[in-house]
C-alpha cells in the first residue's frame, strides 16, 4: 500500500512525532528530489510544528540564507550566491525554497518564523577542508561581545598562530599527508586556544544578548573544534587516516543537526548514505571505508525521535538509469500508478512474502539503488519515497 508524500502520511507511518525526519535522496543533482522536498517541507511547515529545514550545505555559508529568509538582510541572488556550498545555490528547486521561505516570514513574527540551515562542515572529502580562520575568529568575536576581555586571547595573537590561509588549504594535502599543516606546533597551538575558547563559551553562556547569539557561537565553536580535528588527521600517515576523516565529517554533521533540535523539529535533506541508519560504505582507492553514518549517531541520541525517509528513482534516463526490472523493489513500486508515492517498508516486505527482492544494480555510479538487505529490521527506514521518473533539468529560459 502507498501513500501521497504529505506530512499526514508521514505522521500516519510513524509511532510518535519525531523531532528530526530525515528524508534522504539517493544521488545528488536531480531537480526532481528538490521538488518533493520543497512540497513536503511547505506541508510540514504549514500543518505540523516543523520551522526548521537543513541541507547537506556548508553550516556556516547558510547563516546567509537564514539571515535572508528571516530579516530580509540581503538579496535573494546574495543569498544563492553566498548561502550555498557544493555550486547548489545555483539548482532552481533551491532558489524556489528559498525564495518561498522569505515570503512566508515576511508577515509573521520572530517566533514563527522558518529557518534554514546546513549541517554540513566547510570540507570536502575529496578537496579538503576549509582554512580554520573563519570559524576561529568568528568564535573570538561572539565571546568578545560577553566575556571580559582580560579572560580572552588577544585577537593578534590569535592571527599569528594563525597564519596564511594558504597554508591551510593546499589541496595536495589531500592525497600526501606531508603536505597538511595539521599536525604542526602552530596547528597544536591553535587546538589549546580554541579548547579554551569553548570552555569560556560554556561558562560565560548566560552573559549572551540571546539565545540565537549563543547557538550561533556555538556553531562556530564546533565548526573551529572539528575544522582542526579534521585538519590534524589529515597530517596522519597511518592507515587510520581516511576511517577517522570520513567518521569526523559525519561526526560533525550529526552535531549540527543535533543542536537545531533545541528550536523544535526539523527536517533535514541529504544523500541517503548520510541519512540511514546503517553503516555506508565506500571504497577509496585500496581502502574499503565504513563508518556510522550522520543518522545513526542521531538517532543513538534521539532513538525513535528519528525518523528516517529514504528516496529511491524508478529511471533516470539522461544518466543511463532505465525502468527498473520487476523483481527490485523499486520494479515492484515502478508498477505502481502514482508518479509519486510514500511506502511502508514493513507492507512492502509482506508483499514480496518469504522472496527476497532482487538487488538492483545501477549502471551509473552516482545513483545508489534500494539495499533489499534494510528492507526489514533495526536500521530499516521509517518510509520510502518512491519518484518514478527523473527527468533533465531544465536549462536557461527553459
């Protein structure tokens, strides 16, 4: 049995409201999955408690878009343009949401408004990460506006430690582990700084303005914290280098998204791999990589307070992705009438009885198929989001 994907299904599948539903898509770049989340988020936002959506976005790039969306500070192209990591600012369907979000809080008042955040840290897996700069002095200057200064390091001081942010950011580091600053005195130096920096954060934490100053100083203390974490293991010459990069950035993510629960629930959208509760997996060069995903350190937190959607396509033709043959789970949800629909994993398990479904293999790697593996038991989703057809996105005046 299926069901429209409206946040009554949603409710009407899940035992109790979850404070973080999580709808998870299966690649990136498909305007398709934009859409229904932007239709989801608007029903969720409109019918049920839910103010809050995150993307897989740079944390702090979207201060912008959530400036944007609640004061009206900037333009709209500022906030796509300045508001978005990954080129996403750029994806019409974000635009939309976006655009969206600022006329539904134009009228209203603060404590109703939508917010938008990332929960992404300002890395890449395969470029690196981001100069600590940003989040180091952005943290200083929260804790400069409430904390006597005699009990601060002098901002200077925190410049030279510092340094070039060249030297941060050679995108040889990636692959040769000599080329990382991490794991330098300077690096060492500016972990004590910040570990003092956060302690001071904790307990001058009454003394800020309010409470949206205080989690965005928050925000800059985990991103600086976990920015120089994830620089020092990229200095590491071990085989425990890439498990403990890919852990701290799921690490990271599961931390920001945590935090926005203290505002009420939130509905967060990212890549499945991120989202689920199962380990993922990956194979980096020689090195097969598993870690415990975004998801499953949430909902160690959170328990049945997570819920978790996963996104599956019937084609994506411009990509090689055709009809999916008719033992797969997405073949048997391809036979379906509705273009769109919301399953129940448990009903849909029944109906295949005591048969296994097939294993779809997807002819292009950026696609990741249904895992008949997690149909059923602990790290299964709450729901499926079934989207028949991806079509190409729509080029300029189109």
């Amino acid at each position: 049995m299926t069901y429209p994907v409206t946040a009554a299904s949603v409710d009407h599948l899940l035992p109790a409201p979850p404070r973080i539903l999580a709808l998870g898509e299966p690649t990136h770049g498909e305007d398709v999955l934009l859409e229904v989340r932007n239709d989801l988020f608007r029903d969720l936002a409109t019918t049920t408690p839910f103010r809050t959506i995150a993307l897989e976005t740079d944390c702090l790039k979207a201060l912008a878009v959530d400036d944007y969306v609640t004061t009206g500070t900037g333009t709209l192209d500022d906030a796509m343009t300045h508001g978005f990591s990954h080129g996403w600012g750029a994806a019409t369907p974000n635009r939309d949401l976006v655009r969206w979000m600022r006329a539904h809080n134009a009228d209203l008042p603060p404590s109703q408004h939508l917010h938008f955040a990332g929960i992404d840290g300002p890395l890449e897996l395969t470029t690196g990460p981001a100069a600590p700069h940003q989040a180091v002095t952005a943290l200083h200057s929260a804790l400069a506006s409430s904390v006597p200064a005699a009990l601060l390091p002098p901002a200077d001081h925190l410049d030279e430690v510092l340094g070039p942010e060249d030297r941060w950011t050679d995108p040889a580091a990636m692959l040769d582990p000599s080329r990382s600053i991490g794991q330098t005195p300077d690096a060492a130096r500016l972990r004590l700084l910040c570990d003092d920096l956060v302690a001071l954060l904790d307990a001058h934490a009454p003394a800020f303005p309010s409470r949206t100053c205080l989690d965005r100083a928050r925000l800059y203390a985990r991103t600086a914290t976990g920015l120089l974490r994830y620089h020092h293991w990229m200095a590491d010459r071990t085989p425990a280098r890439m498990p403990r990069l890919v852990g701290l950035r799921a690490a990271m993510m599961a931390a920001n998204l945590l935090a926005l629960t203290d505002r009420g629930p939130v509905l967060v959208h990212a890549h499945n791999l991120h989202l689920q509760r199962h380990q993922p997996a990956m194979r980096l060069g020689d090195q097969h990589l598993t870690w415990s995903s975004t998801g499953a350190i949430a909902a160690t937190h959170l328990g049945s307070g997570y819920a978790f959607l996963t996104t599956a396509l019937g084609t994506i033709h411009h990509h090689g992705v055709h009809t999916p043959p008719t033992d797969t789970i997405e073949g048997h949800l391809y036979s379906m009438p509705s273009d769109r629909c919301l399953a129940d994993p448990r009903a849909l398990a029944a109906t295949f009885g005591d048969t296994t479904p097939a294993a779809r293999v997807s002819p292009w790697f950026g696609y990741f198929p249904l895992d008949p593996a997690h149909l059923t038991g602990e790290s299964a989703p709450d729901g499926i989001v079934f989207i028949k057809d991806s079509p190409p996105a729509a080029g300029p005046g189109e």
